[in-house]
RNA sequence: CGGGGCGUGGCGCAGCUUGGUAGCGCGGGUGCUUUGGGAGCACUAGGUCGCAGGUUCGAAUCCUGUCGCCCCGACCA
C-alpha cells in the first residue's frame, strides 16, 4: 500500500483532549479511529486492518478445535427475548439493549449478544446426539447502551464481538469442551502477542454454572483481580472467595447496650468506645426488585471491617427467588423509607430488626430476609445496632442458627486475605482489561426456548449449552496499553496493520526513488504486508509517523541508497541494522520470524 | 441519575471578569528555498463562537432555557 494513493494516514499532531487513557489517546492520535458519538467509533483503515488481523487469529484458532463460522442478524424480534424471558431485564429501565418498533409497531432490539437467536436456530437443525456437539461462531457488530461509555473503544455502544455458542447432549461433554476452549482462548491471546491471565468470574445476566474471564493486566483496567504470587488462585474480585483476618476478641466486661449519640458510622462507634471494627456487625439494608413486581427487602450483615459485594449478593438474592431479579439498591433515600417502613432507626440497627418495621400500607414483602456473612455469623459475642436511635447493643452468645438467617459468603474479598486457613500465601490486587469471557450455560436457555434432541435411549433432552465471547476491538486497544512508548504505539507483529513500512528520506533523489521502488515491488512480490510512505514530505515527518502507527519494522532508504545500502529498524526495541539492498529480504524474513516467535 | 469540567475552523487552545462584530499554535493549499528526526519565508482558504430565546444601538462575552461531550461515582458486564 503507498501512502499518497491508497492508504492515507490521518495522524494528528495535537492529542485530542476527551481521550483520557493512553491507548485511546494513541488510537486518535496515530490515525485509527474517529469517534462519531458517545462510545460510537469509525475504524480508519489502518485499524480495519488491525481488526481483521485478530480476527483471522481467532478463527483459525477456533476452527482448529472444530468451531463453524456464521453470520447471525443483529436485529432481534422481542418475542424470542420474552421466551428467554430477558427482555425486560434488557430493555426497561437501566436495560443495555437498543430496542425499537418497526412501522407495524412491532417491537424490536439491537443485539447485545445472542443466545435466544442461536439457540432457536439449534433447536431447529439439531435433532439428535448424532450431529453433538456442534460449535458456531460469529465475528461481527454488537450493541449496548452502556450507561457510561468510556475510555474509546473499552467500553464502546458499538463493538466488534466474537460470541460463539457450543451445544452438547451432556454436562460432561460441556465441560470437557469448555477446558478446550479455555486452551483456544490462551492460544488466541498468545498468538495476538497480549499478556493475559485467566480468572474465576462471576457470570453475571448471561447466567450459567460456570465462568472464567481472560484479563490483559493494565493500571487502565476497569476490574480488579485477586490472585496468589504463586498462580495457584486468580478471580476477579467480584468472584474471588477468601479468608478474612481474625477478629480481636471482645473484651468480657462489655454487656447491654451502649449509649452511641450520632455514632452512625463504625468508626465513630469504635473510637468513641474502645472497640475494633472486627468485633461489631453492620447490617446495611437493600431493596429487591423482580421482574414479577414483587420489592423484598434485604437486611445484609457483615462484620464490621468487611464491606458488602453486591454481586455476589445479587446472586444470592436472584436464586431465592423464581423471578428474575432485576434491580438491587441500598435503601438510603429518606422517602423510601418513610414510605415503606415505620420506626426505622437509620444507622442503628442490628440483625435483629423486628419485621413490625415494614410498614403494611408498603409494597414490600412484610419479612426481612435476613443474610448473614460467614465473617459476622462467626462472631458469637459482638456489638450491633440496638434497633434504637442512638443505641448500639452488646450481643451475648447471639446465634444465627435459626430459619430467620441464611449465612451466606457475601464478602467482598481483597487483598492482604489468606485463601486457605493452612497457607501463608496472601492475595494481590491487580487491574486489567476483560478481552474474554467463556461460560458454561448449561440448559438455561435450550429449557427457555424449548432446544431439544434426541438422545441415544431415543428421550428428547434439553441441549447442554456453552458460550464464549472475546472483544475484538477491545483486544486492539489492550495491546495499545500494554505495548507502547513516548513516541506512540509498538504493536506485537502478529496484529500489526503491517509488518513493515518503507521510509525513503528523500524521494526527489532518483537514486533512492528507484531503490525505494525495486524494494517495495520485491517484498509486494514475496507476501509481505508492507506500507510505503511515498509522501513528500521532510525525513522527521515520516520518523515521527511511522513511530506513532507503531508498525513493528521500518525500512530506511537514506543517502546510502547510492550504495545500495540501507537500515531495517525494529520499533519495539530500536536496533538499527545496516544492510545491502540485496540481502534485505532475507534479513527481514529472519528478523521478523524471530519476532512472530518471540511473541507467540 | 448525582457530582465536577468543557463546548470558539480538521486538532490543541486564547478571548468572556470589564459587551464594540474573532485570534494564536498545529494541520490544509500555492510558490520559492530546504531535505536523516514533526523545516524557513511569503501568500492563501477555512468559523451561523453547540442550539434557542432574552437584555442591549450592539452579544463569543451578560441573563434564561436547552442540547451535547469528557471525567468521578451510582449503575451495568
């Protein structure tokens, strides 16, 4: 490709000021892409170029475990949504899908992902265990209303998306196939020369028994992850499961309850009276709403250094319950409480909170479900709210054994936790970008819209279901944040737009236009991706550029040219290589094997 | 949705306090010079100052409303 004829770059000399994170401030500044909205972006040549690289890694990697490829529609009836039964939870109120009416008024929605579709077209062409397991797969556009888009194409409205579906006749097949994905997904990852870490997550609104995320670690990232130096433990944070410390033991000639004016907060409470955090429960209190309409509301408690994750609680609350649940939220707004509840002592109360406190005239289901953290249910003398302004309470010998409390995991783990009682290993927190996500769905969504086969004794079963996603843009964008310098971005060769662009320093000297010209045909010739920057334009101009696109080689054709010599340069490292114009294919195959193998 | 910031040419910004009809750097075009690290000189094109009202002889500037973007959070996955 040359520059001046076909492949126009489109850098800019000043950053544009809304990008904030590195990597997207690369992708705008060298060229790649131009946002047209809120979290709605162009890709420029030179990132098609890009997306197309990943892409073609990725499918050969999954056809090699037997994958197919297809194209599903992005436009969505709602009525397959409502038979899965998420159309409301994707469309009302803080819902991710686009959804519109075509002229009849029939309803519609921009996919976000798309089990419903895949699994009604399963369910019409798989009938028996005969054609099991069979895998699809899709490169291709997904949308989602993200309430805050941000940081370029991290989290975008529009995204390119690699969501693919698997279908078995056995929750073992499920699984086995699932591992080998999970080896897919580390080959892709390494064959895009990205350094990723793979984690226990939670599976969030795509449901499922199992899940694990593929994280590229990066100070940008938007999720936390837990894991032991030794690698024999990583979740997301969400996920992770660990061993609080121990508590200090409560002094014994604490009893009855404490006087605690305006001591609302478990600081206060401890400073103003000779306690540790480790020895009171906080009992933070959350409204459920479901799909079905019905509110419940939640008391959670936890011991008093720990804090609350409400995924997990999300979770647990979901489960309780046969509708879906749609919305969580701590009850803080003074109208709600006093719409729904009666002598409710705000920053007082203990686990104990009398169920009377429900007003009748509310919506609410009139118990608390009361959940108990396992760091709090362990604790059998502690300090709590006393159910009374201004009182906390000490509690003796208080048990959580009785049907009015489910102890529960609903600890937010972190850092500095052990992850086993008998092991000194601690966890450590790092940041990092979710580029995969695979999940074993099991029968979820083949019970919903009724996917069924035959199987060998001849009984219909509902279809086994996996599915496994990987953000093709948002790969892009990771390996900007891990692979880059002052200068711009250092792409890893295998995703590179090209491996090697041409610089001649001076194109109105005949002698390097025409040596300029031999060596760009000859490696057209030979199948190599190469870029010839023939602009006019001054020798720093072109430096500054080709540093800034971050193409992994540079060929510079400079006054040695009427020697016929000139340099291949290395972006990553800066090594500058003297070489006669004859042997210059040669070394380049050379030099760039060992960096394909290098990194990969 | 709450908090903060910002909307002035393709990009980065100044001007606004104290109203007088828009400016700088980069980028673009033409010419000459220059040619291995974002060149120099000269000329030049390009802007309903986000939008709508209002105040005023006069509004980028003051007032009201509105829309949008970015960041933090909530939320979401």
């Amino acid at each position: 490709m040359r520059v001046t004829t076909s492949f126009p770059l489109g850098t800019l000399r000043n950053t544009p000021s809304e990008a904030e994170i590195i990597s997207h401030q690369l992708l705008l500044k060298a060229g790649y892409i131009r946002r047209i909205n809120s979290g709605i972006y162009a890709y420029m040549p030179l990132m098609l170029r890009v997306i197309e690289k990943i892409s073609s890694i990725i499918e050969k990697e999954l056809n090699t475990i037997g994958c197919t490829k297809l194209l599903l529609p992005q436009l969505h009836p709602a009525e397959l949504w409502k038979k899965s039964e998420r159309w409301e939870g994707y469309t009302a109120g803080e819902g991710i899908m686009f959804n519109l009416k075509d002229r009849q008024g029939k309803e519609f929605g921009l996919a976000p992902t798309h089990e419903e579709v895949i699994t009604s077209i399963a369910s019409e062409i798989i009938n028996s265990y005969k054609q099991l397991p069979q895998c699809f797969y899709q490169i291709q556009t997904k949308f989602r209303d993200e309430i805050r888009p941000r940081f370029g194409l991290m989290r975008s409205r529009e995204f390119i998306m690699k969501d693919g579906y698997s279908f078995h006749s056995s929750e073992n097949d499920l699984a086995s196939f699932y591992e080998k994905m999970g080896i897919a997904y580390e080959n892709i990852f390494k064959s895009c020369g990205l350094q990723t870490v793979g984690v226990e997550a939670d599976s969030g609104a795509i449901g499922g028994a199992s899940s694990k995320e593929f994280m590229v670690t990066a100070d940008a990232g938007e999720d936390s992850i837990l894991f032991t130096q030794s690698g024999s433990y990583a979740a997301n944070i969400e996920k992770a499961v660990s061993i609080p410390s121990q508590p200090i033991p409560i002094r014994d000639n604490i009893s009855g309850l404490i006087e605690t004016p305006q001591q609302k907060t478990i600081l206060e409470v401890c400073k103003n009276n000779n306690l540790d955090p480790t020895q009171i429960i906080k009992v933070v209190v959350f409204i459920a709403k479901f799909e079905s309409k019905a509110e419940i509301p939640i008391l959670a408690c936890i011991r008093g250094d720990q804090h609350i994750n409400e995924v997990k609680l999300f979770n647990l609350v979901n489960k309780l319950h046969n509708s879906n649940l749609l919305n969580l939220k701590k009850i803080e707004d003074k109208n709600i409480i006093e719409k729904n509840l009666v002598d409710f002592p705000f920053g007082f109360i203990g686990p104990d909170l009398d169920n009377k406190t429900i007003k009748a005239s509310s919506n609410w289901n009139k118990t608390w479900t009361r959940i108990i953290d396992s760091s709090a249910s362990s604790l059998s003398k502690f300090v709590s709210g006393a159910n009374k302004v201004n009182f906390h309470k000490v509690f003796q010998s208080f048990s959580f054994a009785s049907n009015d409390y489910l102890v529960e995991d609903i600890r937010n783990a972190k850092k500095g936790d052990k992850i086993k009682i008998n092991n000194n290993e601690v966890l450590k927190e790092k940041k990092g970008i979710e580029i995969g996500h695979i999940f074993q769905l099991g029968q979820k969504y083949s019970e919903k819209l009724n996917a069924k086969f035959s199987d060998k004794d001849g009984q219909l079963r509902n279809l086994w279901m996996g599915c496994y996603g990987i953000g093709v843009t948002r790969i892009a964008q990771a390996a900007i944040e891990q692979n880059h310098d002052q200068n711009g971005i250092c792409w890893p060769i295998q995703i590179s737009p090209f491996e090697v662009i041409i610089i001649p320093t001076n194109l109105k000297d005949q002698i390097q236009r025409d040596l300029t010209e031999q060596i760009y045909n000859n490696l057209k010739i030979n199948k190599i991706q190469v870029l010839l920057d023939d602009r006019d334009d001054r020798a720093g101009v072109k430096f500054k550029d080709a540093e800034l696109i971050g193409i992994p080689f540079q060929i510079i054709i400079g006054r040695d040219a009427i020697n016929k010599e000139v340099e291949l340069l290395c972006r990553s490292n800066n090594t500058k290589l003297k070489i006669d114009a004859n042997n210059l294919l040669e070394t380049f195959i050379k030099e760039s094997k060992i960096m394909y193998n290098k990194n990969s």
